[in-house]
DNA sequence: CTTCCTTTGCAAAACGTTTTGGTTCGGTGT
DNA sequence: ACACCGAACCAAAACGTTTTGCAAAGGAAG
C-alpha cells in the first residue's frame, strides 16, 4: 500500500495551506475561502482520492461518527437482520457508521462489550432486544446517549421504540371481522410478555369494537411454538361450534394451526381462516396458501432508533419519547369468508 | 458527563509520567517499569476506570481496531445475522470491534460505504455475500487485507471460504442411503449458481459410490422456492416407480415436498423420506415430521474470515487459501427406512 | 496619500495516545 | 576516586485533522 494521501498532500498539489483545504472540504458556506479556490482544492482532493482520516477528525472533534448497535442476541430468525439493516441505512444517510455487537445472555460480556464501545468513543448507542421486553439499561450507558430498541425501561427520560402489540392485534383481528367472521378464535402465548397482554387486549378490543361477543372456549393458551399451535387449533377446531377463524400470536403458532387444519381435512381459507403476526417472510410465504399476517417493522424501528439516537446527539435536550409503532397487515391467502 | 478520564490524570494520580503509564499498561513484559510499579499504575487505572481512547491509540499506531464486514444483502433468511454474530465473535475475541455495512444490489452506494470504512481506517474487511457466488472484488479494497466471506474469485491471492457444496449433497444423500433407500429423486435448483452443480454432482457422487444406479426421471429442477418444490414433488411422486426419498435443493423446497406428500396422502417418512439443505430452524423444526437437513455453517464461516483477516493482519505474508467448510448433518424426524 | 475594512490565506495549537531519545541516580569495576 | 553502566523514569515528538488568532493584500473612503 503507498502511503495514504492526506491533508497535506492536498495542500501541496493545490498549492494552498492545509487550513484552506480544510475549510473548502468542510465550510459549505464558508466566508474563509473564495469559491473559486474552494473548487479548485475539491477538484484536485477529488483527483488524489483523498479521504479524511477519521480517526484524526474525531479525535479532534471529539466525535467518532460512530454508533454502537449493543443488540441482546442475534437467533434464528430474521429479525435481527432486519433491524441491523434498519440501523446502518439511517446512519449511513447522516454520516455516520454503526459497530454491532451482542452479548447473548452474558451480562459481563455485555459489560465488556460496552467498554470496548466506548473506547472507541461511540458518540451513542442502540440497545436493542430481539423480543419487545422490559429492561433496565446497563449503567455503563450511563453518560452515553441511548435509545432503547423493542424494549422499555421505567426510566421515563431515555427513549424507546416497540412496536404496538395492541394495535397489531386488533389488525389481525379486523381483518378476521371484515372478511365476515364472528365466532374468531385466539391462540395466546403462555409467557408473560408484554406482547401476551397487548396481543390480547387488541383481540378483545377488536370484538367490542364490533360487538361481537366473545366465547372464551375460544381462547387457548399454548407454547408459542408450530407444535404449541397445532395442538391448540386442534382442540380449537375439533370443538362443536368451532371458530370459522384463528387469528395466532405468531406465525410459527400460525404454521402450527395450519397442520392441524390439514390434519383435520380442513382447508384454508375456506373452512377457516387463520392471520399471524411477524410476517416472517420465510414462514408466510411458504405456507400454502401463503399466510394473511401483521408486520412486526423491525427494519422501522431499526431506523428510528438510530434516527433518534443522532438527534439526541445534535440536540441534547429533545425531549424522549416513548413510540409504539404500527404494524401493518400483510395480505397474503390465508383470509377468506366464512363457509356459509 | 464529566469530563472523560485520560492518560494524564492516571498519571497524576499515580505519581508518574504518562509514559510510565502506557508502558505499564501496555508492555506486557517490559523491562521498563518495575514490576511493582506497573502494578500500582495498573490499580490506579482501574480505580479511576479509565479506559484508554482508541481514536487516539489508533492514530498513533496506524492501526484502529476495527474490520469491516461488506454484506450484499441483509435478507429474509437468518444467515446473515447468522454470518455477523460469527465475524462479531471472533473479532471480540481478538480484541477487535466489527462495522457493518450493507449495499443491497447498488454498486455505487458499495463505493460509497467502502469509503466510509477506508475512513475509519479499517485494519481489514471481510467482503460477505449471502449466497455462495463467484464475485469481484471492488477495486477500493485494493490495498486492505480482504477475505471473502461464502464467495470465491478468480485471484488465486485472495483467500475466501464457502460451504462444500458437493460434500453437503453427499452428507445428505447418504443419510437417505444408510436408511435404506435406493430410488432417491432429487429436486435441483434452476439457477445456474455454483450451489446448483455442486449439489448435483455430491448426489450423484453418493449415489455412484454406493453402486446405485440413477434414473433420470428422478432428477427434476424448480424454482427453489417452497412452490416450485410442491409442484416438483408432485410430479416425482406421483409416476410409477415413483422415488421413496428426496434430496431437495433447499429447505423451503422441501417444505414444498411436504405439502406435496400431504396432498397426495403420503406421510413423511413412512411413505416418502425427506432430506433438504440450509438448516432454517424457522422451518425444520416447525415442519412436522422436523426436517432432516444439512446445515450452512455461517457462523463459522463468518468466525473463520474474521480469524483469516486478523491473520493476515498480524502476518501479511501468509499464503493465502481458498476453504471449502464441510457442512454437518441435523437429523430430525424426515428420514426413514423405505417401505417395503 | 493615508486610513481602515474586507477578503483571503497561513502558522500553530490542540485532541489522547505511543515511542524515541535522553536524563537522573545508585551502584560496580578498575 | 574515576568513569561507566543499567534501571527507572521522563520530556517531547508524532499520528492527521480542525480551528483560532494573525498577517498580507487589495479596495474604498476620507
């Protein structure tokens, strides 16, 4: 590798000092230099393939444009990608880089991982979680602008964003009630999460909302897995007066109901429909009819976090706020009208 | 945040210069600094938790810690976050921090964010496809230690890793021969990708070697999506003489074999056994009977880059080398003895 | 022709490290 | 007693920027 060209160098084929290449590069609009030589120190930076060292500038500067990205674990599902993705796109837009790292479960790794961040002066960091949770913030944050990534915390002064399970639901289920249904069943999750409790307030909301009443032989809790999902819709469904729709926590709860639909000679959507909430493409798509569900906006809540944290950063008292963010359906086969 | 904690208030602190302080934090086994010394200078810095500043150190030393992971695409699929959390690990471990960037299919906008890391002054880059592909390396990374991450080129100076194809098909091949099968069918993918021939030559390869013969009314290719797997499924099960196994070209191919076999009243594996490759536990393990399959290692192959840059690294003039990892075999429940 | 701005440019300091070349000091060999 | 040596430490330079305080040049006003 030939030595790097730096600031100087430019100077030197410009014939100009290293300050005036300095304030052309940097002073969109400054008084300082003419805007003839300003092009003329562009064109010839332009020429050498001149890139600023940013380790010197943000030494001096006092800010790295870097942002750390602390994420709880990166699993078997795409959300974690599609958050990542949401992260560096905002922060590409606005100049800036993001260093990710996870710590699994291992809050001393995580506290180590915290270090090295900041030895690296990230000017702020995400902390995210991969399932909408409840946290406390590590206190090796403290003094860092944070904000906090499908997770809240009780500290009303740092900013969050999750998305809004209540709303989800009521999504999932509205599209049940506007195909028709009425007798709609649900398949919650035992653990007590907040998308648990949200998932069903929004179902029950969405009957009221409609008066529909609703039959709590209709309701089954299962683990929020596929297996966990077909046992559940197969005593959903096997039962007299059964549901002419299942609206699941997930979409592998979802994959779930559909086997037991096969498994009961059913077919969907015409003896019974069935909505999911994820979208995960990989399951959604691949069922057969593909699966109606509700986005969980991972690569949305990526970018605003990061949206966030910078404004923070150039702003250091805009208010927090704590978003739950709307999930749209996706509309897919899964949703007809009921069987008449 | 109070003002951060530097080299020189250690110093002072401790009663000595700063350049006791770096030698005694740093000279592991320096001549030096007396023992006793590095050791109280040592306490003084944890007690004051100090944590050196790597723009600074980076500067210095022309070297900033950091690699740089260029990714194509950060999909649907769980790989890539599969591919970071090994390229994270492994750097940790070596004291190192990872950025990632992300160009989808723009080859300006990868310009662009190779420029951001050559910024950053990157020490390395591990330049990341998400599917085995032959590709070129951006010129911008002339200059920077490169390893290719599930890509290969054609400079023989440049090192790369990506899963053994043709092993992977054998692995699965053979674990349908072992459970006694013979009229093993297998669904190729269309796409002219190096996947696509590896796999096809690791089957016939297994097949060859255990003296069985292929019949060509077995071989059939689809798009590799869950669709195309139906319909190929289809038309392999139902001719005469039809295959009692397949070896599909990916997992949601095989999930399309599954509905295939559920369609035509066929349970897996009495009737039909099933082998797929990628190990998607978003899909094997939801399918029921589970999903035998082989596994794309990513997290490994994302370790063994991040390893293979900082070997690089520390030692410039180590042969380069082009690795092809084995992939393992995960038995679920989609294999069985053939019916008699 | 002087005075006083305005415009344009430069030299030097600073950011927080690491490392080079000393300097001091207590001892050791002759 | 003399020079010399090694151990322990330190002052200062360097890394590549940004920015402050000045200086030079040129033009307008008096």
């Amino acid at each position: 590798m030939t030595t790097r060209v730096g600031i100087r160098e430019v100077a030197k084929a410009a014939g100009v000092s290293v300050t005036t290449v300095s304030h052309a590069l940097n002073d969109a609009t400054s008084s300082r230099v003419k805007a003839e030589t300003q092009q003329h120190v562009r064109d010839v930076a332009r020429n050498l393939g001149y890139a600023p060292n940013r380790l010197a500038s943000g030494l001096r500067n006092q800010r790295s444009q870097i942002l750390g990205l602390v994420s709880d674990e990166i699993t078997t599902t795409p959300f974690a990608g599609a958050m990542i993705r949401g992260a560096q796109d905002a922060a590409y837009e606005r100049g800036y880089v993001v260093m990710v790292v996870n710590s699994g479960l291992d809050s001393e790794l995580e506290h180590r991982e915290i270090t090295m961040l900041q030895q690296h002066q990230v000017d702020g960091v995400v902390y995210a979680r991969l399932y909408h949770q409840g946290v406390e913030l590590p206190p090796a944050l403290s003094g860092i602008p944070t904000v906090l990534l499908d997770a809240v915390t009780g500290d009303p002064s740092v900013s969050s964003i999750v998305p809004d399970e209540v709303n989800a639901a009521e999504t999932a289920v509205e599209a049940l009630i506007r195909a028709g249904h009425t007798r709609i069943g649900m398949i919650n999750n035992v653990d007590d999460i907040p998308a648990t409790h949200g998932r069903l307030e929004g179902f029950h909301n969405a009957l009221r909302r409609h008066g529909i009443e609703h039959d709590p032989r209709h309701l089954v809790i299962a683990e929020p897995e596929t297996s966990g999902g077909r046992e559940a819709a197969l005593a959903l469904l096997s039962q007299q007066d059964s549901p002419t729709a299942l609206f699941c926590f997930s979409d592998r709860v979802a994959m779930g109901a559909y086997q037991a639909a096969t498994a009961l000679g059913l077919t969907i959507p015409d003896d019974v429909s069935i909505v999911g909430i994820d979208n995960l493409e990989l399951i959604a798509d691949s069922l057969w009819p593909g699966l109606t569900t509700v986005a969980l906006p991972h690569y949305d809540m990526g970018r605003w976090a990061v949206n966030r944290v910078l404004d923070d950063i150039d702003n250091p008292d805009t208010p927090p706020e704590q978003v739950r963010l709307a999930c749209p359906l996706i509309e897919r086969g899964s949703v007809g009208p009921p069987r008449t």
